[in-house]
C-alpha cells in the first residue's frame, strides 16, 4: 500500500531480511515469504549481492514523478471541498475589529454565540420552518455535529439506519460508537421509500441518518411529498432522523424559492438538524451546526461539554458577518460550480466514455458508474497518475460499491480536465491488465 500511495517510491533499498524481522519483529521466515510476494507482485526486485529495493511493475504503475511535475502535487479529487470564498478576507478583517468587545467577556459559548444563532435560526424561518435561537447549537463543523447527534440517540450495538452509498466520514463516526449501520439503497431515481419503511420495521434502527439535499455522493433530492412520506414512515416507527443539510446551499440548477421545504418542517419533534457553513464558505472556518427542539439542542449541549466547551468565537462570528451579508460571493460560487460540473462530465465523456454519468443538479461530486468492478483498482492506480480518489467502497456500510466512483467537481475546470485526461489513461491500463489490486484506500475524504 505504501508503495502505490507514492511513500515508498521506486528505489526505495529495503533493510536487509534480518533487520526487517528484528525491527516488526516477526519471523524470518515470514518476512522472506512476504518478500516473495511482493517480487511476484512486481513491487519489489532484488539481486544477489545488491540486496532489495521497491520498484514498479511496468505498463501497471508509474511512478508520480513521470507524470506529475513536483511542484503540482496530487490531484485531490478524495475531498469534495472548494476554497474559501473571495470575500472571507474582508470579513475576517470586520470581525477583527469587532473582536474587543468580545475580549472582554469568558469566551464559552456552548450553544454558541447568539448574534450567529439568530442568524441561522432565521434562515431556517425564512425556509418555512419557524426556528428561535435556542434550538441552534453552533458545532466546529457538520462532523462534530454528527458526532454529537449519534452520541445522544445510539450507543454500541445500536443500529442506525443509513442511505447506501452514504457520506463516509458519518459512516465511520457511526462505527466508532461500536453501532451498525443498516443500509438501504438509493435507486437510480433516489430514495427507495417502501425499502426505508422495510428497514425501519425490521431492523428498529435507534436513529437514521440520512441527507436529502445534493445527496453525497449521488447528488439526488428528496422532493417535498417524498419528504412528507419520509415524515409519516419516521412517526409510524418512532424514529428520530439525523438529516444532514450540509450541501443544501449548492443548488446549481434550481431557482432557490422553489426547493423543498427542510425535513424538519414534516416532522420536526423526530428531525434533528444538521448545516455546515464549509460547502457554501470554507470549511477551514470548520463552522456547522445543529437545529433540535429546544430540549434535544439543551441534551446535545449536555453531551457536548464532556468533549468541548463550545466553538472558536472568531470563526462564529467570521460566519455571522457572512450570513449576514450579501450572497453575491455565493451566487457567483454556484456559477463556478455549475460550469466546473459540466466541464468534468464532458471530459470524462471524452476520456472515459465507458463510464456513466449522471448530471446532479446539487452539490460537488459526480457519481460515476464504472465499466467492471473496478474502483478500488482505478483509485489504487489514479495515485502513480498524480490523482488522488476515495474508491466506491469507501460510500458502503459494509464493502462492495466497486463499480462507482465519487468524482468531486470543486478544483478549477483545467485541473478536472487534466484528471479526466488521467483518469482515461489509467482506465485502459485497468481495462488491460491483470494484477490484483485490493485492500482499503484510507485516503481522508470530504
Ligand atoms: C454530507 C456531508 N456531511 C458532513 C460533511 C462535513 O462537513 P464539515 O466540514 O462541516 O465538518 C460533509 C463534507 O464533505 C458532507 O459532504
């Protein structure tokens, strides 16, 4: 793994037998049969007297260098996070000179700083769902914020409901409390309401999770009598739902007035909340948040204190300067985007032509449906082309999705042509070859 993800590059001399089964330490013998498989792998090569070094198996892996200029670096297309908007800059200067009057208080804000509560809470009123500042916790990020929210509904063994494919980084938050995710799949249409209502008979999952605008990675949205069903299957079973609103901002087609109302608004004492300032302005403020009832948002403060007390108040109130202003930087945002989305999926039209599109019509990523079974190989061998991917695996529960492919839209349309351009050179030498390629790509994602 170290060798294809470029740390061992080619060359790289190994210690001799001895010294590597003294350093892990294992057995001599084992080391000699790893070293074994690795040459037949072609990963390593070695000669008598000159000992043993890593090297690349030819027409299969290049190395980085050949193909990437140093000072490029990779191509990240694991993460689905664009750069900060143009006017951040401006706003960090307000608030700097606004920060005084802060300075002169404690600085913990469990809840949050209320000016940024209100803010929200009125943008969730101006959605059609009435909101007061009380039901708002300000999180560092909608991952904290999913963390919290799993906290207080699950503990181990718990099942939680989940879309398959689902956001990785919930998914792993979800294992990390020791509970199971219970997927159920979207259709090529979306949400599969009678397998949700399937699920929540037969598995009593404690809570789900699930995100309904701009999907990711598949970008779908749940349209408002889908989202009334939702509601009354949610009642029936008595269960809670995490919905997760973090790409809601990124509708690239639609006129905004024309979305469909937050889920909250079809069964709001089931619905908690959960929005993120990072998609929409920059996820290095790692501003999010969460809506509840005033009583869960009072229990979610309760469960926070144990782990933190409260967020950075610079970045609060870095975000309320921006909600609070114009949405220009925004508007223009989606514009990029929109063009950027259009830009990949041409390219990959041009480069990949076996591969399968869908146009989103929200969000960051294109979920791309492959030829083969082949993810993981596409992303194992993407890295020595200077392209770094999450493979489809990475969106399951439990393994499997091998034949997608989360492509994010969020870099400059010239660099997603260019990755498009290596991704077709690294899916004909997929296409021809055989070498087996498996195991988990822990790439971070976004
Ligand atoms: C669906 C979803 N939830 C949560 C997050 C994490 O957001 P944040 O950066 O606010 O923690 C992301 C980021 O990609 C996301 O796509």
């Amino acid at each position: 793994m170290l060798v294809v993800e470029g740390q061992l590059p080619a060359g790289t001399r190994l210690p001799a037998e001895r010294e590597i089964a003294d350093a892990l330490p294992v057995s001599r013998t084992l080391v000699s049969a790893a070293l074994d498989q690795l040459r037949e792998d072609g990963l390593v090569a070695s000669r008598r007297g000159a000992g043993s070094w890593i090297t690349v198996p030819s027409g299969v892996f290049r190395p980085v260098t050949d193909l990437v200029p140093a000072e490029r670096g990779l191509i990240d297309l694991a993460r689905a996070a664009p750069p900060a908007l143009p006017n951040l800059a401006a706003a960090m200067d307000a608030v700097r000179l606004r920060m005084p009057e802060h300075l002169a208080g404690h600085g913990y804000h469990e809840h949050g700083v209320l000016e940024l509560r209100k803010l929200i809470a009125d943008r969730y009123s101006a959605r059609g769902l009435p909101t007061s500042p009380d039901q708002i916790v300000v999180t560092s990020g909608a991952q904290h914020a999913i963390g919290l929210a799993l906290r207080l509904f699950t503990g181990p063994g718990d099942r939680v409901l989940v879309e398959q494919p689902s956001y990785p980084n919930a998914l792993d938050a979800i294992r990390s409390m020791s509970a199971i995710p219970v997927p159920v799949p979207l259709t090529s249409e979306g949400w599969d309401l009678p397998g949700i209502a399937a699920a929540l008979r037969q598995a009593a999952p404690r809570v789900a999770y699930l995100v309904l605008d701009f999907h990711n990675p598949t970008g779908h949205r749940l349209d408002a009598p889908g989202r009334a069903r939702l509601g009354e299957l949610l009642r029936r079973a008595r269960t809670p739902a995490i919905i997760d609103e973090s790409l809601v901002d990124l509708d690239l087609d639609g006129d905004p007035e024309d979305a469909p109302p937050p889920m909250a608004a079809f069964a709001d004492e089931l619905v908690v909340t959960i929005g993120s300032a990072s998609k929409s302005h920059w996820g290095g403020m790692r501003i999010g948040w969460i809506r509840a009832t005033p009583d869960v948002a009072h229990r979610l403060v309760s469960t926070r204190t144990s782990v933190d007390l409260g967020t950075p108040v610079f970045e609060q109130l870095l975000t309320a300067e921006l909600l609070a202003g114009s949405d220009s930087a925004l508007r223009g945002r989606r514009v990029e985007l929109a063009l950027q989305r259009d830009v990949l999926i041409d390219s990959l039209r041009e480069h990949c032509p076996g591969w399968a599109v869908r146009r989103p019509s929200g969000g960051l990523v294109l979920w791309c449906g492959l030829d083969a079974p082949i993810s993981t190989r596409i992303a194992v061998m993407a890295q020595s082309h200077g392209v770094r991917l999450a493979p489809g695996a990475r969106f399951a529960a439990q393994g499997g999705l091998e034949r997608w492919l989360r492509l994010p839209y969020a870099l400059p349309s010239d660099v997603l042509r260019d990755a498009a351009r290596r991704l077709g050179s690294v899916a004909a030498l997929v296409a021809g070859s055989t070498t087996a390629i498996d195991g988990d790509l822990a790439v971070p994602v976004a």
